[in-house]
C-alpha cells in the first residue's frame, strides 16, 4: 500500500521567506590609514618627513543609528541598512625650530581630533549558520557608499621651549572649524559576523563588522586658510572601522497563535 508523504511543517513553511524591519544602533572605532602623505609647508634644508602625521589607530568612539530592512529567504538575507554615523580619528604633528646651538631649540605641537559625519548606505548578504531554533549565528559580506553631512576638525596647540634648559610648556591654544569641503563621498566592502536571537515577534540582532574604504575620503588639495598657517592640510587617507551593532526587528508577516514559534 502506498503511504501519503507528510506535508511539510507549516510553521517551516511559513519561516521560509520573511521580511524584517527594526532600528539599529551602536558603536564605531576608526582607523584613519594615509595613503598619500600632505604638508602645509615645503622643507628646503630639512627632509619632509619629519613632518609627517602620527596616527592613533582605533582610539576614538563613535556612534550610528538607522534602519535595518531585511529580506530573508531560506537561509539568505539582503539587508539593507542606511544609518546616520560619526567617525571620529586623531593624529598629532610637530613642528621645530632648531637654532646654532644645541639647547636653542622651539617646538610646536598640534593635536588634532577629526570628526565625520555621513550618511552610510551599506548592502549586506547574510547567510544563517543555523536556521532553527532561538539563536541564529550568521556570517555576512557586502558593501556600502557613504555620503558627507558634515566634518569639524579641533586642533590643540602645545608649544614647548628649550633655550632656557629645562623645556617650557606653554598653551598655544585651540580651534574649531567646519571642514566639510575637504571631505569627499567614499565607498567600500564590508564583512563580519553575528547572531538573531527571537522571541515572542521580535527579533534582536548582534553583530560585529569591520568597513574597509577603497576610495579616498579626503580631498587634500582644498584650502582651509583657517590651518593654513599652522601648516596644516589633510592627508590622502582611506577609513577602516570597527563596528558593534544592536538591532530590533520585526517581521511584517505577522507569526500569530497558529503559527506560535516557541
């Protein structure tokens, strides 16, 4: 006698294809990485590069906020992820004057904080690890195209005497400035790792990724007369962050009492 095959779980049927929609929020760490190096100033009898840039690589937090939108089918998900981020980098420079003799010397110090405001448009493809169950680890890889809102650079200035013999550290000041103009639109790949974790109709995501500009974010040649004097300009660099993301999504194909998950 022949046997009717089961029917498929409904609830399996159901869970197979699902759109999600949630905010997203977190944190980032920033690796601004100099591909070209700049200087305010043309050295004649001394080499350029000692006046390069010092970066501090990761140091500063920042932070971004927006939308996850996802569409998941059998495992896969193109998740669409526009967000309102702050980058936040600082390097420091030094300037010296150095006279006939060895104690007669002048240095001038510039710290700098570089704050970046964009509008990031990332495109992702998730695949879940495990597709059953409570908690859903998952990889995922794509790319993203950002667009510059706004950019302020802070530039604190430290001067340091030599000539009287023990150095004089003397506040050189401070300035804060709008350098929206020496910032470009920039684009990119992206990678990392998370893991969904459902209950009731909400579903909360953790992930850990990291971007990776291919395209320069500056644009050194712009002039800002304000720093001109300082002999400070912008390198050619590209960004690298770090982010840690939390979201809360829910699905638009409602799972009611028919369909209880857990």
């Amino acid at each position: 006698m022949a046997q009717k095959k089961p029917d498929k779980n409904p609830l399996e049927s159901f869970l197979d294809t699902q759109f999600w929609l949630g905010i997203k929020m977190g944190m980032n760490y920033t690796q601004a990485f100099p591909e070209t190096r700049n200087t305010g100033f043309s050295p004649i009898d001394y080499n350029a590069d000692s006046l390069q840039k010092s970066y501090d690589n990761f140091a500063l937090p920042g932070a971004h906020v927006g939308l996850e939108m996802n569409f998941y089918h059998k495992g896969f998900s193109a998740s669409f992820q526009p967000a309102y981020k702050r980058s936040r980098f600082k390097y420091n420079s030094v300037l010296e004057w150095q006279g006939e003799t060895s104690g007669n010397r002048f240095e001038t110090r510039y710290d700098v904080e570089q704050r970046v405001d964009v509008l990031e448009l990332p495109l992702m493809i998730k695949y879940d690890v495990i597709r059953s169950g409570k908690i859903r680890p998952f990889v995922m890889v794509g790319g993203f195209h950002s667009r510059i809102l706004s950019a302020q650079k802070e530039v604190d200035i430290t001067q340091i005497d030599y000539s009287s013999g023990n150095p004089l550290t003397s506040d050189g000041g401070s300035t804060s400035l709008g350098v929206k103009d020496a910032f470009k639109p920039f684009s990119g790949v992206s990678g990392g790792v998370g893991v969904n974790l459902d209950y009731w109709n909400i579903r909360t995501v953790f992930e850990v990724n990291y971007k990776h500009s291919l395209t320069s974010t500056t644009q050194p040649n712009v002039q800002q007369n304000e720093l001109s004097s300082l002999g400070e300009t912008n390198d050619e660099i590209f960004l690298r962050d770090i982010n840690v993301s939390l979201s809360f999504v829910f699905p638009f194909r409602f799972i009611d009492q028919q369909f209880k998950a857990y």
